[in-house]
C-alpha cells in the first residue's frame, strides 16, 4: 500500500473529470459546485478517494464485483504475463486462458458445457436471448420466441435487457422496446401480492398462468436473477423454484439464471442458483468473474442447446454473433486467478460465515432500528428493506435512504441503496463487501449503519 494521496496532487485530475467526464447513472448539476467523487486506491475492502479519505467499501466496487478484494498482484500479474504473451485474436480462434478458464469454471457447473464469451453482463444476457430467437427460428418454425423476465429483476442496459428488465425506471423514455418480451410477477414474500395457500408455489404458479395466457407454444425463454439484487435484494421463498423448474419442463421452456451478481461466490456457493437446487439451460455471469481486474462475461450453456446450432449442411446454422473484445485473453486470465484465489483462500466458507455474523449483526440492528422492515439475503449478501410503519410496511421515501447511505460513508463506510428502478420501493439497504471481509470489517459496516440509522431517524 503506497501512502494514500494528497488532495492538492490531484486537484488537475478533478478539474479533468469534472469537464470532461459522463459518470454513468449520475446528476451532474450538483457537480458544477461540488467535487466528482474519484477513488484513487484499494486494497482489501478499503478504498481511498482523492481527498484521502478512507472507507470500507461494503457493496464491492459499487456494484458487487469486487468479490476477493482491492490490490490483488497475482491477478494483475496473470493478466500481465497473458498481454506480454498475446493479447488478442478474435474469439472464432482460441487463447490458453480461455480454454483452461472455461474447464475450470464447467468443473463447478454439472450438466453445463459451453462456454461463450462477451464483455459485460448485459451483453452475456442479450446472447441467450438471440440463441433463443435463432433455435425459434431454425427448430421451432418461428414459435417459442418470446422471452419472460420478472418484475423488479434487472438484466442489463441495452434496447433488448431494458425489455427484459422488470424497472420501470430503468426502462423510460428509452422505447420503443423490440416484441416477445412479457413480465411474470415478483415473488418477494414481505409484499406478497396473494393469501392464499405458500407463497413460494403461488408465486410460481402466477409464472405458469402467463405462459397460459400467452400460449406456451409462443413461450421459448424464462429469465430470472437467482436472487434479486438491485430491485430489492429478494430470495425466492421456499417451493418456488420446485415449482419453476416442473412448469419450465411441462412447457418446454429453457431457464435462463443471470447469475451477474451472485456469480463466483457471492452467496457461499459458486452460484447462487447452487443454493437452490436448479438445473438452468443458460447461466450468464460477469462482474464477479474477474472481479473488476478485466472485463468478462460468459453466457454458458448445455451441450444440447449448443448441438443445435451445429449442422454442416446449413450456412445460417451456426451462431452468427461476434464480440470484438468477448474473451480477450487478459479476461480468462484473470477469471482464472480470480477462481484460483476463491479456492485456495477458501473464500467460499469464509462468505458463509461472514455473512452469517452479517446477517447476525443485521437482526440486531431491526432489534434496535424500528425503522428495518424486513432483512434478507444469502451470504455476503443482504439488505434491510426500510419501512415508516413495521404494520403498514410503508416505505420510507428516497431521501431518506439516501441520507442513511450518505451519513454511513461519514462514518467511512460506503453501503448502497436498491436502485430507483422500482418506483416507491427504492427503499433497501444493500450490502455485499468482498468475500475476503474479516469479522472486524462485518462488525465495522454495521457500527456505521447503526450511527447512520440513529442520525437519520432519531
Ligand atoms: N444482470 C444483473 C443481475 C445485474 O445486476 C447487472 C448489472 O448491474 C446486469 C445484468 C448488467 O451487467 P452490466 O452492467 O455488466 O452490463
């Protein structure tokens, strides 16, 4: 760790980022008098800004991808030998790290086998969905094309995942929107939407009572987050994914698990989908997989989704898609340290426990916090859902959340908030810190939030 460093140093830099920099998903009008926040340096979960403050970054890079932490050498050093080696061919062509990156990742996803590489979560979430079209074109006759996402799920940014995203937010002003794309209802049990009988089926059911009325014959995909994370950090309830799995086999509807947030550990398990039990057709993953050491993604799927775009005789039979940069060789290299790192580290147990005293240190925090509804989550992930009223459940509004997130990082810990996808619902604490966390750092976020939760709601 170099001495972190003094704000005069890098006061050109600010002025640099202030003209000339679009930060994503930001206003920028309040930055015409106050500073862009510029993280200069890492190293396990701390962060430094350019104003040399220190944090502890609980929410992995912002966005729940640096899963082993700031300041890893051997994962720069990997990524440097493979540049210095070769740094790039097109993916028609085959890289080292590509081919010993893919068999290692299919060692830890039995009944998978195929490994397709892109460059960002949305862009490995859009490859199924166009393999899904193709087999709708070559093998179904122009049936089973429509795709089904879930309300409050988020898969991305582009035309067609802002179709497939269950935001509304996210999704305004940005249409028109391609066909094929229809929502299934969320199956978050704190507002469930039905009374009767388990949640978990009912909610399941509700999935299967839209493909009815769409007709199943039209039906080719279901897209679903494992765990839902920015639309409220939601874990299915009990005898949901049973039941989505039988109505995925009656239909003959492939299951799509966008694995982007809980892939590689994030919830104890190398994949969230693990701690269910569920057999997908397509897994996709990116931020975590090289956890932010390079860009990666993967959409990764069975042998027989991948026989069907095999047939020598036909030229339009294959995949007709390329990604420049998809699987460039310093991606693999480092999903490949970054495995190297989960295992050796034993990461995967120290995620469990870890977000077992999380978790522990959470309920305390709803013990004390009238104003915690709900807290939920798997591993080193979990958020508390913010209410006015624990009876009527009602939200507090965004302001407020975002004065909890503001007066926890004055207490130097960035925690983050469910995004303002989901209107009026905006109302989760979302906290996911690197799967190297130590019990001190857990303890740390907590005490922060705890000061936070105090100030705000007194
Ligand atoms: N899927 C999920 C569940 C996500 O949370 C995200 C990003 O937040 C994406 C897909 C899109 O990934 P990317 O931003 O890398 O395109």
């Amino acid at each position: 760790m170099t001495v972190a460093p003094q704000p005069n140093d890098l006061r050109p830099v600010i002025e640099a980022d202030r003209r000339h920099v679009w930060h994503h998903m930001l206003q920028h009008k309040p930055l015409e008098t106050g500073d862009p926040r510029i993280i200069v340096e890492g190293k396990g979960l701390k962060v430094w800004d350019a104003a040399g403050r220190e944090y502890i970054d609980a929410l992995s890079g912002g966005v729940w991808t640096v899963n082993v932490g700031y300041g890893r050498t051997s994962i720069a050093d990997a990524v440097r030998d493979q540049l210095v080696r070769m740094n790039y061919f097109a993916q028609s062509a085959g890289s080292i790290p590509a081919a010993r990156f893919a068999e290692k990742l299919l060692e830890k996803m039995p009944g998978l086998s195929r490994v397709y590489f892109n460059n960002s979560g949305s862009e490995a979430n859009e490859k199924v969905f166009k393999m899904v079209r193709q087999i709708a074109h070559r093998h179904h006759g122009g049936g089973k094309w429509k795709i089904l996402y879930r309300e409050r799920d988020y898969h991305g940014t582009t035309i067609a995942t802002l179709a497939a995203g269950g935001q509304p937010e996210r999704a305004a002003m940005y249409g028109p929107y391609p066909d094929g794309f229809v929502m299934v209802p969320h199956c978050l049990e704190y507002r469930r939407q039905w009374d009767d009988g388990s949640y978990g089926e009912r909610a399941a059911d509700a999935i299967e009572e839209v493909i009815l009325r769409e007709g199943p014959e039209t039906v080719g995909l279901l897209c679903l987050e494992p765990i839902t994370a920015g639309g409220g950090v939601i874990v299915p309830p009990a005898g949901y994914w049973e039941r989505v799995q039988e109505i995925c086999a009656r239909y003959e509807i492939l299951l799509h698990i966008d694995e982007v947030v809980c892939g590689l550990g994030r919830t104890g398990t190398w994949f969230g989908y693990q701690n269910f039990g569920i057999r997908p057709d397509f897994v996709t993953m990116a931020k975590g997989v090289a956890s932010g050491y390079a860009a990666i993604s993967c959409t990764v799927t069975t042998e027989a989704v991948f026989e069907r775009f095999k047939d020598g005789a036909d030229p339009m039979a294959h995949f007709r898609d390329i990604s420049t940069f998809g699987g460039c060789a310093g991606g693999p290299a480092a999903a490949l340290e970054t495995m190297r790192i989960i295992e050796d580290e034993g990461l995967l147990d120290n995620c469990l426990a870890m977000g077992a005293r999380l978790r522990a240190n959470l309920e305390a925090l709803k013990e004390k916090h009238a104003v915690i509804g709900d807290v939920r989550g798997m591993g080193l992930f979990q958020g508390a859902e913010l209410v006015k009223d624990r009876a009527t459940r009602e939200p507090v509004d965004e302001p407020s959340i975002a004065r909890v997130v503001a007066e926890t990082a004055a207490r130097g810990v960035m925690i983050g908030a469910s995004n303002r996808s989901v209107p009026g619902l905006n109302n989760v604490l979302c906290l996911a810190p690197a799967l190297v966390a130590s019990a001190a750092e857990i303890d740390a976020i907590t005490a922060a939030m705890d000061g936070a939760l105090s100030a705000v709601f007194p």
